[in-house]
C-alpha cells in the first residue's frame, strides 16, 4: 500500500484482522520492521504487476533467500562487515513482523538486537 507522494505504508495485520489483537505500539514495530526489509532488500513489500493470487510478499521472499551462514546474494559487492550488519538488520525485522503482536519485540528490543551480535540471534518462525 503506498501513501501520499508514493511513500510505501504497512499496515500491521491486526488493523485488519481484529482476532489478533488491538492496534498497538506494536503496530509500528511491525511497519518499522518492513520498512527495514524493503531497503535491505532493494524491493518494494508487494509486486504490483502480479495479480491479486500471485502477490509475493516480501517476508516471503527473505525467507527464501536467507541463507544466514552464506553471502545474501542481495549485492555481491558488499565487505563481509556489511553483509554481517545485512543479516542482523533482516533478522531483526523478521522479528519485528511476526504476525502476532505479542510476538514483536519492543522498540526498546529492537535496538538491544540491532545493538548486540549476530551470533546472539536466532531467526524467528516464518510469519503465517
């Protein structure tokens, strides 16, 4: 979903789907967590040209290509440094768009996360 002047919007799936919980802080940890996603992966969250049933989105497809032990073949360039701080900003993410909220970590985690090693964390179950 896109807002004014094209800017990307995620929206988090309980504003849709009310089983999951209220609108929450957690809500935004879910957007900050796609937002993350789409500029570590240089893609946008949906593509747009596929059809409604062929959608793939973007969560989807980091799961896919994540291979924590090897390069991300995100950009072949990349110093072994970035590629580590690649995989600990994915991580992360995919931690902060678990479907359930209460599964999300707090800001205040997310920073500790992004602040401490990748070795320390584990990847989360695929989001359903």
């Amino acid at each position: 979903m896109t807002g004014a002047r094209g800017t990307a919007v995620y929206i988090a799936p309980e504003v849709f789907f009310r089983n999951l919980g209220g609108v929450s802080h957690k809500s935004d940890v879910y957007s900050y967590g796609m937002m993350v996603l789409e500029m570590v992966g240089g893609r946008k969250n949906v593509n747009v040209e596929a059809s409604r049933t062929s959608e793939m989105y973007f969560s989807s497809w980091i799961y896919e290509h994540l291979d924590q032990s090897t390069n991300l073949n995100i950009n072949e360039d990349i110093i072994e440094e970035e590629a580590e701080i690649t995989r600990k900003l994915i991580a992360v993410s995919l931690w902060c768009i678990q479907t359930n909220p209460l599964d999300r970590p707090s800001m205040t985690r997310v920073l500790e996360m992004l602040q401490g090693s990748l070795q320390s964390l584990e990847l989360p179950p695929r989001p359903t």
